[in-house]
C-alpha cells in the first residue's frame, strides 16, 4: 500500500518560480558597495606628475645648485673720457639773448631759484640700490645713441632733477608749483605748447626696452622713464649738447634750468659730476669733486657769471618808471624765468617753437 507523506510547506523545496518569487518578496541584506577607485587613481596620476616635473627642473638648473642668476646690468660705454677745462673757456659770456632764437631755455621764477640754490648747496645723499639703476642704463644707452648726446651729461641731469627718480613724488602729480613732473621734470604747464609739447614724441626714435622700472600704460608720459629720458636727451641735443663733455654740454645744461645765477650752479653741478664720471668710471652714489667744481666753473661758469652780474647792475642803475614793481633774480630779461609756478625740482622749465629729431628747436 503506498502512503503519501506530507510536508509541512515550509520545508518543501519551492520551484523555481516559486523559489524566484520567495526571494523577492525577502527583504534584501545590506550589502557595502566596493570602493569607487577613480579618487585614487587621480591623486596618483597628480603625484606622479609633480614628480616629473620635478625631476625636470633638478636636471634643467631652474632649482637646486645649478641655477644661475641673472645677470646684472652694466652702463653703458663711456664715449671719451673728458680733460679737466682750463680757465676761459669756449662759453660764451655774452647775454642768452644773444644766442640763437632756437634754443630752449628754463625759466624758473625768483622763489624757485632760492629753493634751488639751497638744494644745490646741500646736495643730500641718497641711498640707491645698483638694481635700482640698472633699469635705467639700457635707456641711457639708447638715448645716447638716438641723439648723439653723451650719457654721462643725461645721468647728471638725472640725478641733479630728481636723484635718479628716487626723490619723492617723482611719478605722480607735479612738484609743489604744480608746473612740472616726472625723472627729468619737465615743464607741463608753460606754453603753449609747453616744453614737454615739444619733445614729448621723442620716443619714437629709438627701440623702448623690453622692460625697465616704470613703464606706463599709454605714451608718452612724463612719468615713463623711457619716455621723459629721450625727451631731454632731444632737448640736449637740441641745445648743443655733444659727445664731448665741454662747453657747449655745460650752455646745455645751464638752458635746461634757466638764465640765472642758480642755472650757473646747476650747469656746473652737472658737468663736473658728469667729467669725474667719465674719468673714474659711473658712481652713482658718490659726490661731485670739490676740484671738478672749481674747474669747470672757472672755465664755464664764472665768465656766465660776470656777464649776469653786469647786466643786472646796468639794469638796477637804469630809471625805472613810476609804479614799477620790483625785479627779482639775477639774470637776462629776455623770458628766460617768466612761469607759472616753480619748485624744487624744475628740468626743463619754456621754450618758444617746435623741436623735432634731426632739427633744431625753433
């Protein structure tokens, strides 16, 4: 007799529909996702790189002991070297007016030629870095060239306007008669056209260096070394200023401050620094010799000198009409002082024409 035994559901093996249909009615374990490997990957792949990069730099001297720093600025070449001037020399004593109608000439007032003149005597020393000046020879160098002025007479103008752009204010606004600004203070305000209307395309003659201290945005600009530098090495040229540290280079610096007798002690300022330099080699951070000073104003100076004097004697003998005012200065009157504004810092102040390279200010 055959029995059927029966299970209890539970223990019957289900089918497979069954057993499909049991498991998903079972509710799934918590089962912990495999670590998503694409983060580390990418910080290998970060790290690596840094490494070679790395590796480059060692072998190629851009770190470690193998690099080399760059090398420094070196002025440029002196043209010749300048004799010491002997008494009488080739400055003529006659008044400026009598000079030729297209030089340009300085016209600082009264009060600035006192502020000048104490300025001048103390001559303060300034405290520049070499780095600092190396930014300006490659300028000096194209000037230099491009109007056949020597250096050395730009470097000591330079310094005597606003100590190799280290006196303050040197790139913003005007000095404190609002007339003039920049390296070589040029005057803005006269005219017009104004001195620095008239050499303030100067520029364009020469390459402008690929970088130097303070390059502006837009040109020209007085306060853009290039610029204002080119500018008065046109204006030297333009006055008579050579190669040869002489007296024609000390009628061009007495031009570019004005007739008087501050203008006397700043041309010779100007050219003796300018003659030690060519003898013993450019210092910017060494004084001008007392020696150099005595020279070149005896030889320069001192007949400039006379010739002022007398003239402003004559005119104080001379009757003066009712209600005239009084005269203030020493020196031609021929415009050669008449501004709107002075100050301790001055360059180049007037002018009458136009002046363009290759041509004479007229």
């Amino acid at each position: 007799m055959l029995v059927t035994r029966r299970y209890p559901a539970g223990l019957m093996a289900p089918s497979p529909a069954g057993a499909h249909a049991q498991a998903a009615a079972r509710p799934q374990a918590h089962v912990p996702s495999p670590p998503d490997e694409r983060a580390a990957w990418l910080v290998a792949i970060a790290l690596g790189t840094l490494g070679v990069l790395a590796l480059v730099a060692v072998l190629t001297g851009l770190v470690g002991g193998n690099a080399r720093p760059a090398p420094a600025a070196s002025p440029p070449p002196v043209p010749l070297a300048a004799a010491l001037p002997a008494p009488g020399g080739a400055v003529s004593a006659s008044p400026p007016g009598a000079r030729h109608v297209g030089v340009i000439v300085g016209r600082p007032t009264a009060a600035q030629q006192s502020a000048d003149a104490r300025r001048f005597e103390s001559q303060p020393a300034a405290l520049i870095a070499a780095r600092w000046m190396e930014g300006f020879y490659p300028i000096y160098g194209t000037a230099q060239e491009t109007f056949a002025v020597n250096w050395l007479l730009l470097a000591s103008i330079h310094e005597q306007e606003s100590a190799f752009s280290t006196a303050p204010g040197t790139y913003r606004g005007l000095n404190f008669a609002h007339c003039c600004g920049g390296p070589m203070q040029f005057n803005v305000t006269n005219g017009p056209p104004s001195t620095w209307q008239l050499v303030n395309d100067s520029y364009i003659y020469g390459r402008r260096p690929a970088a130097y201290g303070h390059m502006t945005a837009t040109h020209p600009s007085i306060y853009d070394d290039f610029d204002s530098i080119m500018a008065a090495a046109h204006l030297l040229s333009a006055d008579g200023a050579e190669y040869r540290l002489d007296g024609s280079a000390w009628m061009a610096a007495y031009d570019y401050y004005g007739h008087d007798l501050t203008g006397v002690t700043y041309a010779d300022q100007v050219l003796a620094r300018a003659i030690g330099w060519s003898q013993h080699g450019f210092c910017f951070d060494c004084g001008v010799r007392p020696g150099l000073m005595e020279a070149v104003h005896a030889a320069y100076g001192a007949p400039v000198m006379r010739s002022l004097l007398s003239a402003a004697a004559a005119r104080s003998n001379r009757p003066r009409p009712p209600g005239a005012g009084p005269t203030h200065g020493v020196g031609p009157t021929h415009g050669a002082r008449a501004t709107r504004g002075a100050g301790p810092t001055h360059g180049a102040r007037a002018t009458r024409g136009s002046c363009r390279a290759g041509a004479a200010c007229r």
